[in-house]
C-alpha cells in the first residue's frame, strides 16, 4: 500500500464522517424546530331558537276601555265659553224718594250685585270627605301594555306569571338554524304539554291562547328536532291551564 494510496483512504473516512455529521445535525435541528398547524375547525351542533310573545287579552281590554273612559271624561270637563267681565256685576241702582207736601226726604241704601261663581267639586274629582267618612281607597294605575316579560332560568327556560281568569295570547315565531322544532310547556303541578311540530324560520309563527284558571307562573322549554309524540297543542288551540286543565 502506497502512501498515495493511504491518503486518499483517510481523507475519504473523514469526509464520510464529516458529512454523516452534517446530516446527523441537520436531521435533529429540523426535528426539533419543524412545526405543522392547521385552522380550527368549529363544530356547530343544531340550534334551535324561538321568539316567545304573550299578550294579556283580559288586560289589554281594560287599558282599552280605561282609555276610552278618560277621553270621554277630558272632553265633558272642556271649559265653557267665559263670561266677560261685564257682566259679573249688576249696575249700583240709586233710589231718592223725595216727599214734597211733607218736606221729608228718603234716600234706599245704594246696592252693588255682583254675581260670583261657585265652583263645585265632587268626591269623585278629588273633594275632601266631611269629618267621619271614609276616603275611598285608591285604585292602582293600569300599565301602558299588556304585553308579558319573560324571566329566563339556568336551564335556559322562559318564564312568565299569569293572572287568574286572564286569557293570553302566545306567538312563537322561530328565528334559529334548525329547521324543526318544538316547544315543551311546563306548569307547576302538571305533566310537561308539547306542541306540535313548529315550523321553521322564516314561514310564519306558531299561536295559541292561554286562559288561567288561578295564578301561576308557566314555563317554555324550546327544542330542536321532532316531538316522539302526538303535541296536545295545535296552532289556534285555547289551552286551559290550572288545577282541571284542559283544551279545547
């Protein structure tokens, strides 16, 4: 073996050494600093969302006729044309008898009228009652609308208070993603009342009447999907609430 030979033999080891080195380093470097991301990717599960309107009929009729009464009341108390000033007071009229055959003179006592204007005010627009009467207790305002809020649970159900012998209107117009749904009604008291199937967003609501037999708080459970059951509750349905509910 030549010393020509030798050299290159050596020199070929140590590039081999060097080079598997160089990719030894290259190899680890791009392991630990390589990084692959993607975008998330949300998963939406159906939602279903209803719009829950109650009117009170029963309250909404008195805001009606109170409004009708009051109006009809304001245009009664109109004022009256006024009386001019002129003719509040009589001209003073002055008498002189004078009594010539006798030398007497008699003079009447001059005498101003004037005509004053009592004004006369009833218990019902607001006269103090006489010592001994009773005041008629007051009667507490009406409110401006006859439309129900909703409180809303940890579950997510609305709740509204009913009054007793009141007949409410309920419209349930649906505005979410899924296109079926329902509506569980819950009553202290009672077994849960379903609705039949709503229809979806976008093509009318969902309206039925409500008439409390005693006062109580009736809550909505909204659900997506279709009821496994027959819904008791059909659109224009009068559902009677209470202790002997039942609808017609």
């Amino acid at each position: 073996l030549t010393e020509k030979a030798f050299g290159r033999s050596i020199f070929t080891c140590v590039f081999s050494i060097l080079l598997c080195v160089v990719c030894l380093s290259t190899t680890t470097f791009a392991w630990f600093s390589e990084n692959v991301s993607s975008a998330t990717n949300v998963i939406r599960t159906q939602e279903y969302s209803l719009a829950i309107a109650i009117t009170d009929d029963t309250l909404a009729a008195e805001i009606a006729a109170a409004k009708a009464a009051a109006a009809a009341a304001e245009s009664e108390n109109e004022p009256a044309d006024p009386i001019p000033a002129d003719a509040t007071e009589q001209p003073t009229t002055e008498m002189t008898a004078e009594n010539t055959a006798s030398g007497d003179t008699t003079e009447t006592t001059e005498t101003t009228e004037t005509t004053e204007t009592t004004e006369t005010t009833d218990a019902a627009s607001g006269e103090t009652p006489a010592d001994g009467e009773d005041a008629a207790p007051e009667e507490e305002p009406l409110p401006e609308t006859a439309d129900l809020t909703p409180t809303q649970t940890p579950e997510g159900y609305r709740v509204f208070t009913l009054t007793k012998d009141h007949m409410y209107t309920v419209i349930l117009t649906p505005d979410g993603a899924s296109c079926n749904g329902y509506c569980r009604i819950l009553v202290e008291g009672q077994e849960p009342i379903y609705t039949n199937l709503i229809p979806s967003a976008g093509t009318g609501t969902f309206s039925f009447k409500i008439y409390a037999k005693c006062d109580m708080t009736v809550a909505f459970d909204l659900r997506w999907g279709t009821y496994s059951g027959t819904g008791a509750v059909t659109d224009g349905l009068v559902l009677h609430l209470g202790s002997d509910a039942a609808a017609e």
